[in-house]
C-alpha cells in the first residue's frame, strides 16, 4: 500500500520544494516529489507533515554502537544490532556501518563472518550498510582510544581473510599510509571495491598528500587521531585541504573539533566533501558512567567520553544533533548540513543509487525533521519505524 507524505517542505537536499508531496510506493521506493496539486491519486495512508520538512534518511559511516550497544562484542550480537537498530531510528538514521575492531585478526575474521548472517535478518529500524574496520592497521603514536596492543603493521594474508569473511560487506578500511606493506593491502582492498580512508596516522604531508592521490579516497574523523597543521609542515590536514575530490569525515559534537576548524574545513574543501559522522559508543543516549570500547575502559562524564589519561574515546553524539550543530555553530545553511549527512556519505561509500537524496526511484529511506533537527518520523524503504507526529 502506497503513504503519501503531505503538506511538506521537502530537501532533495540542494533546494526546498515547498508545499509540496513524497509519495511513496508499495515497493518501498519514492514514486513522486513536487507540488501537491500534481501528486498521483493512490490508494493508502496520508500523514500530514504539517509544514514540517522531509529530507533523506540520515546516514552514519562511522559508528561505535550507542545506548548501551557495542559493536564487536560476541554473545548477543543479533539481539544488540536489532536493539541499536530501533533505537537510532528515533534519531533520524535510516541506515549505518558497523565500526569494529577486535585483539587479533581470528577473532576480527570471526566477528566479520558473524555480522554477515546477521545482515540477513530483518531489523526492525534503521538497516545495517555492512562493516568499516578500524583498524587493526594503525599507528600506535595516533592510537586515540585503541588498544595498542590490537594495532600491528599490515599484511595481505589478514587483509585476504577479512576480504573473503566479509563476502562483499565490507564497505570501509581504516589505514595508516606510512606503515610497511600499507600500500599492497591498501590496493587489495579498494580493488575489492572497498573504501580506504587515512585515518590514525602520524605520517607526513608528503606521504599522506600520495596516498590521498592514490588508493585512499576518505579520511577518518578528520583533526582527530591525525598529525596536525604547521605552516612548516602541513601534515595530514594540510594534505586533507590540498586534496582534489577525497571526502573527510568530522564529528562535530563541539567536543572533538572546534567550530572555527569545522569552518575551515568547510570552506577549503566544499559542502560536497565533508561527512558527517558521530564516532559514537555504546554511552551515546545514556547517562553518565563507564563502558567499554575498543579494548579500554571509558567514562563518560558530561557527554564527554574520555580514558583514564583523558583521551577523547569516541563520543556520546547523536548524528542529527551533529546536522544541528553545524547549522548553530559553523553558519552552514540547512540544506547543505543536511547533504553532510546523507548525500555526502552516501556518495563516498558508494550507496548514492539507493540513498542520499529524495527522489523518484531511489529507496524511501526519509526522515522527517523541523529547523532545529528533531525528528518526527523515520521511514525505512518505505516501511516508518519511527513516528512522532
């Protein structure tokens, strides 16, 4: 039965459509955008928005777990992913990638062949996209919160086996350019149509400015976990800002990066680069107290998520609150802090026949939001599992 979405502000997300219809068909796809007195007559359910927006479901590529939820602990895991699911859904997200990591490559190998069954259970929210490793191959001197002993220097044998565990799931490897054998599992990879983002690196400008010429197309939380600017050496960020068409990730929860970075990422690199992520962990929508990350104890204490030695580890952050963030913090208009979170990402993960933007055919994958980014409804291909009208 096909829902008719009435009496809306539509982002598509370059422009508003005001006063206009989102039809969507029984197929679960987008059958009609534009003005209401154009919209087909269908047979289903109308909902009226009541000038509220609706914008393309919001995508997170880099995501820890949240509200009690860790990615990549065994035991529970389909009944974690079906409660993370539900719940990030209230949140505006109609679909993410699982972000793991794991002590040594059997256990990693193991806990990628076990998400993949799980994939093929219905969820009853937003929908998981596939895996982004995160590591195990990165530099110990930019660590953040891992493990350092879950870090070792690449090699294709692992790569191999995550690869052939992964059966096509794995849409994003994290990975330091500068360590041995970086660039052979670097192309193994991306040739296995995986994306390869420089993240957690210590390397310099020159050899990070190489890697984003080459097998490398994204960037891993930009700022953090990163060799920074100086005018002498520009370092990773310099190599960030002197790239053509790589896309960079930014968690901008106000806790990792400051606005006036954020803004200056913005306007070296363009709208159309920038992803925004949350880096979230299992506190995220909780309250205040101590979890577990990535082999380390983490507190959290006033929505700040920290180790023992106050190292950042992860945040608490929500990804429409990231969208409301960049509108409050950095000036970005709406429209374009919207695209951060859907198109953008869906672009560089390669999900841009499917998602990012409201349209005729694509899945209707929507969230309906007013101007201060609450939510008020969550549908995912064309089934709502969210609504608070």
């Amino acid at each position: 039965m096909s829902t008719s979405l009435i009496n809306t502000t539509v982002l598509t997300p370059k422009k508003r459509l005001e006063e206009s219809v989102v039809v969507v068909a029984d197929d679960g796809r987008i059958m009609y955008v534009g003005p209401m007195k154009g919209a087909p007559q269908v047979d289903g359910p109308q909902l009226d928005l009541n000038g509220r927006m609706v914008i393309p479901g919001l995508i997170d590529v880099h995501v820890h777990g949240g509200h009690g939820v860790t990615f990549g602990l065994p035991g529970s895991m389909e009944e974690d992913l079906k409660a993370y699911s539900e719940w990030i859904a209230h949140c505006g997200v109609t679909g993410f990638l699982l972000s793991i990591a794991a002590p040594n490559a059997e256990i990693l190998t193991s806990l990628i062949e076990m998400y993949i069954d799980i994939f093929k259970t219905e969820m009853p929210g937003a929908e998981p996209l596939g895996l982004h490793l995160e590591g195990p191959f990165l530099s110990r001197e930019k660590k953040g919160a891992f493990n350092p002993a879950w870090l070792r220097d690449p090699a294709l044998d692992e790569a191999e086996a995550f690869l052939n565990a992964g059966r096509g799931w794995i849409r994003q490897m994290t990975l330091a350019p500068e360590l041995p054998g970086a660039e052979d599992v670097a192309s193994m990879f991306r040739e296995a149509g995986v994306v390869v983002a420089l993240g957690h690196t210590n390397t310099d400008f020159d050899t990070a400015s190489a890697a984003l010429r080459g097998n490398w197309t994204h960037v891993t939380h930009t700022f953090n976990a990163q060799r920074t600017f100086g005018h002498r050496e520009p370092g990773v960020f310099g190599a960030v800002l002197a790239s053509d068409d790589v896309t960079a990730e930014l968690i901008a929860d106000l806790i990792h990066v400051h606005p006036g970075a954020m803004k200056i990422l913005v306007r070296s690199i363009g709208v159309d680069r920038v992803v925004l992520i949350t880096d979230a962990m299992p506190g995220a929508g909780l309250d205040d107290g101590v979890y577990d990350l990535v082999g380390h104890e983490v507190t959290v204490k006033n929505g700040r998520a920290t180790l023992k030695d106050g190292t950042i580890a992860g945040s608490t952050a929500l990804l429409n609150q990231c969208v409301f963030n960049m509108t409050r913090e950095v000036g970005v208009p709406l429209e374009h802090a919207v695209q951060m979170a859907t198109l953008n990402p869906a672009r560089a993960m390669g999900f841009e026949d499917r998602f990012g933007m409201v349209a005729e055919g694509k899945d209707a994958s929507l969230t309906v939001i007013d101007e201060d980014v609450n939510v008020f409804l969550t549908m995912v291909k064309g089934e709502i599992v969210y609504q608070n009208l």
